[in-house]
C-alpha cells in the first residue's frame, strides 16, 4: 500500500512542480494524521501539501478531517487540495 501511495504522491508532485523546486513526495500508510506529522519532524519539512476528501461544511464538522488534522498539529504551512470523485 504504501508504494502505492509513493507512487500516487510522485505523480502528482511531478503534476504540481515540475523540475521547478526541490520535494520529497512520501506515501504513507498507518496512523494518519499522527503519522504525517512524525514524518514531517524527522524530515524537517518547511510545508506540508496534503489531499482532502471533498465533503461538504457539515460533514467536515461531524466526522471531522485528516487534513483538518494536520493543520491544526504541523507547526508550519499546511497546502490542502481536493479531488472530486
């Protein structure tokens, strides 16, 4: 799953930057939002890019989000997109 993930995470990196700047795309697998954020420390990451489930306003409130997650816990900026299904 996790070279899966790698792979998904590569192409869209390689999409959204190009050769322009220098990135790591990483896929992980496990205990996600906490995982993303032990990941991002031992790395040292500046920014995090992360992609959201698109739900509405009162799902995101109820259920709540990995990506909302991530933001509240990463200590730097946090760019999240969505895909439609």
């Amino acid at each position: 799953m996790e070279e899966i993930a790698e792979t998904e995470a590569k192409d869209i990196a390689s999409d959204a930057f190009g050769g322009d700047i220098s990135y790591r795309a990483m896929g992980l697998v496990g205990t996600i939002p906490d995982d993303i954020i032990r990941v991002a420390e031992e790395e040292n990451c500046e920014h995090i890019f992360i992609s959201g489930k698109e739900r509405s306003p009162a799902g995101k409130a109820v259920f709540g989000d990995v990506a909302q997650s991530v933001i509240l816990q990463f200590d730097g900026p946090v760019t999240v997109t969505t895909m439609s299904s």
